[in-house]
C-alpha cells in the first residue's frame, strides 16, 4: 500500500513538473472558421541553447493521449533515449466525432475530417514550425480512429511526416485499399527514415484485431528499407493499459537511432564491418542525429568505444587516425581523437607526432578527470624517448 502511494507521489509530482512548461494556445482556424485549443510542451532547456532545434510531435485527442506522451518524452529524453521534443496537443474534445468521420462505404474522410486533415497540416504544423525552433522530424500520434485519421496522412505526394503512431487503431474496413493507393514506394525516394508504430492487442474485438492485423502484415510485406513498420503485440487487461504501454514502445522504436549503440545494434549492424565501414557508420549514425533531430551530441564516448576493438584488432590498426580524424571532426573538444592519431602514429614508431597528438588531447582534459593521469603517462613514456 504504501509503495502503492509513493508511486503516485512521484507521478504526480511529474506530471505537475512538466505542466509548468505547458503553453495554452488558441489558434484561430481559416480552415475550420473556428478557434481550436492547443496544449503546447517546450522542453525546459529550449531558452537556453538559441541555435538548437527539437523535433515536432503533434498529438491528437490531446485530452486522452497529451500528459501521457510528454511524461513518456521528457523521461526518455533524461535517459538519452530520445531527444527532447516540442509536443502540441490539439483538443478534440467537443468535436471529436466531426474531426475524424468516414464515409462507412468508401473509407473516404467527411468533409468536416477532411477541413480537420487540412488544419493540421497546413495550420497547426506552419504556426509551430514557424513560432518555434523545430526540426525536420514530425511525429504524429492519434488514438482509436484518430488513428485511423494519422494513417491518411501517408497519402501526401511529398513525404513530410517522418513517424506515423497508431494507437490501439480503429481503422475502416477500407484501410486495406487506401494503402494500396497511398504509393507507399514513394518513401523510398526520400532521402529520409520514416516509421509506423501499430499496436494490437486480444482485448481488441475479433474484428478489430483482424483488421489490425492485415494493416500490419501488409506493411510489412512492402519491405521498404526506409520505411519502418513497428508490429507490436500488447497482452493486456483493458484498452487504458495498452495505449500506455504503446506510448513507450513507440519511443523506442521511433528514437533508435538517438539512442547510444545498443547490443543488438552492434551485432546486427557494425560487429562484421571493416574499420573504415564501422568509421563511416559510426560518423553517418551522428550526423543522421543531428540532421533529424536538430541535437548536435557531438559523439558519446560509449560508441567510440564500442567499436573500438574493430579498429584496433582489424587491418592491424591501420585505420586508427581515421578513427581519430573522425572523432575529431565530430567531437573536437574530446581528446580521444588525438588520443587515436598518437596511437596510430606510436604504432608506426613515429614518436614526435604521437607525442604531439598525446600532448594536445592532454591539453584539453580536465586535471579532474580520472584518465587524466593515465593520458599523461602516454606523454611521460614517449617524452623519455
């Protein structure tokens, strides 16, 4: 009971910490000749940092999905699992049925949906992108049949949303067919990484799973290498439960790319690479984090290290100020860059440039730091050459 309570404490207590960075908007629509309420989320370093740009996230039904997704944004953000995002909430809640109607024959949006489809995508999106400071990765995350709502956006000719979240969908029994007449191969001309998160679940109506699952298996069968289709299976006790669950494991699907290199990464992707290749990919990996979600990490130092074995043990290290090149490049205020270049040209028997290279990385360390001392017996053993 008292766990129980704690739990709660500490739930309330986040809610209310990111409530705080939460903007009320009302946004006078052309579209809808009517004002509609945004709940807007600026992450809490946003004023600090003048040339970082965030991803956009758009939520609809703001008031089932909003505090759930910013809760689930902010911890993966402080875990360095995601970047920090800019997240707007557009309230459905008295217009709910008219924002996201079909036509039960066809599939075909109404024509009140449609003028919704068109404030999101020429109003709501253009006074963020245009208010504030955001990247070029959209998510859009929608619910039930708002989700169904999200799916029509992959219809555009020109690809600009970059991750599609379907919640516990309710989609028409037309899906199949719309689909089919999305062109979804126009993806993989973009020069760009796209997701769709689907979530199904056995507490879903036997229709509905059926429907789910179609929608899944013919994604899937696209197998379009820039074009992630996320199956997930959630066994659950009520819907409530599963779209808190599809919130997290939507995160971790979409922001893989952020996160540091994972196990499975590294043995799936880079562990059989040649040096220059785990170089490239490694670099490539960086600069796809700082195009997409506007953060300039720089280079954590747990990747450099995790393939570092590769560059060390293959080609007899040939590749080692590359790898420090590289580094340098990316990360210039780190002295493992110059560390590697030292490495490479000690290897070599070339002593005065690595002790130049060692000296420099040295430099720029804090005597605090605990490899400080180990950097500088590289300098001592050569200087006594």
């Amino acid at each position: 009971m008292i766990k129980k309570s704690l739990s709660l404490i500490f739930l309330l207590f986040f809610f209310c910490g990111f409530s705080q960075n939460s903007i009320y908007k009302e946004l006078a629509s052309d579209i809808l000749e009517s004002t509609r309420s945004l709940k807007i989320y600026i992450p809490e370093n946003y004023e600090q940092d003048s040339l970082r740009n965030y991803p956009l996230t758009v939520v609809l039904d703001e008031e089932y999905l909003f505090d759930t997704y910013v809760g689930n944004a902010k911890l993966f953000a402080k875990k360095d699992q995601a970047p920090e995002q800019i997240i707007v909430g557009v309230s459905m809640n008295d217009t709910r049925n008219q924002d996201i109607s079909f036509n039960r024959n066809t599939g075909r949006l109404s024509t009140s949906a449609n003028n919704f489809y068109e404030f999101i995508k020429d109003e709501v999106i253009f006074y963020m992108e245009s208010t504030y400071r955001t990247s070029p990765f959209i998510t859009l995350v929608g619910q039930g049949y708002s989700a169904n709502m999200v799916s029509h956006f992959l219809s555009e000719n020109t690809a600009f949303i970059n991750s599609f979240v379907c919640i516990n969908p309710s989609f028409s029994d037309f899906i199949s067919q719309e689909l089919l007449g999305y062109n979804l191969q126009k993806f993989q001309k973009e020069d760009n990484t796209f997701y769709l998160y689907t979530n199904n679940s056995d507490i879903f109506s036997s229709k509905k799973q059926l429907k789910i699952d179609q929608v899944q298996k013919q994604l899937s069968d696209l197998n379009i290498k820039n074009f992630n289709a996320i199956n997930d299976l959630i066994k659950t006790t009520n819907s409530t439960s599963a779209m808190s669950e599809a919130i997290p494991r939507a995160l971790t699907n979409i922001f893989e790319i952020y996160s540091a290199i994972s196990k499975e990464e590294y043995e799936k992707e880079i562990k059989d690479l040649a040096p220059e290749d785990a170089i490239y990919y490694l670099e490539n990996k960086y600069l796809e984090i700082d195009f997409l979600f506007g953060t300039n990490l720089g280079i954590r130092e747990r990747d450099i290290y995790t393939i570092e074995n590769i560059i060390i043990e293959k080609e007899n290290g040939d590749k080692l100020r590359d790898f420090g090149k590289m580094i340098l490049k990316l990360f210039p205020s780190s002295p493992l860059g110059d560390y590697y270049i030292g490495r490479y040209y000690e290897s070599g028997k070339m002593f005065k440039k690595a002790l130049k290279y060692y000296r420099i990385g040295y430099g720029k360390m804090d005597p605090a730091d605990p490899n400080a001392d180990k950097f500088y017996e590289n300098i001592l053993r050569l200087g006594g050459l």
